[in-house]
C-alpha cells in the first residue's frame, strides 16, 4: 500500500486528517501510530499528522485538505490503492 498516515492516539489534527481523506475520497491507506516507535517518534514527533507516498518517499504535513491531497498524489505520483 503506497500511502501512509502517520500520527499518535488521542490526536485531534489526525482525527481531522483522517476526514480530509475521507473527503479527498482516498479509498485505501496505513494508519501508522508513531507513539510507540523510538524512530517514528523522532522523525514526526512534532509533525503529525503527515501522510507519506512509501512509493516516492514524498510527504504531506499538515495542515492539508482534500484539495491539496489530490494535488499531492498527482504530484507525488503516487495513486491510491483501488
């Protein structure tokens, strides 16, 4: 699965992330929890949520709507699962 959702339990910008892509009509993602990962925490610490494109290693930060993903997966080359 090319796309990632990275971000923690209890976090209520990726609450709203995850409805941006539900908006953005993604049909297939990872949800990655950094909380418990010494490295993830380390990269994204700070930056969740993020959404990755482990095809092309391109990432998304928030703030982002459903706009700027479908800009973001033409651009990353990197097309939802279907």
């Amino acid at each position: 699965m090319p796309l990632i959702l990275y971000q923690r339990d209890d976090c209520h910008l990726c609450d709203l992330a995850l409805d941006v892509l539900a908006a953005a009509r993604v049909p297939e993602f990872e949800s990655v929890f950094i909380d418990d990962d010494a490295g993830l925490e380390a990269r994204y610490g700070s930056r969740v949520p993020v959404l990755l494109c482990s095809d092309t290693g391109a990432e998304l930060e928030w703030p982002f709507d459903a706009g700027r993903v479908g800009i973001f997966l033409g651009q990353a080359t990197c097309p939802p699962a279907q």
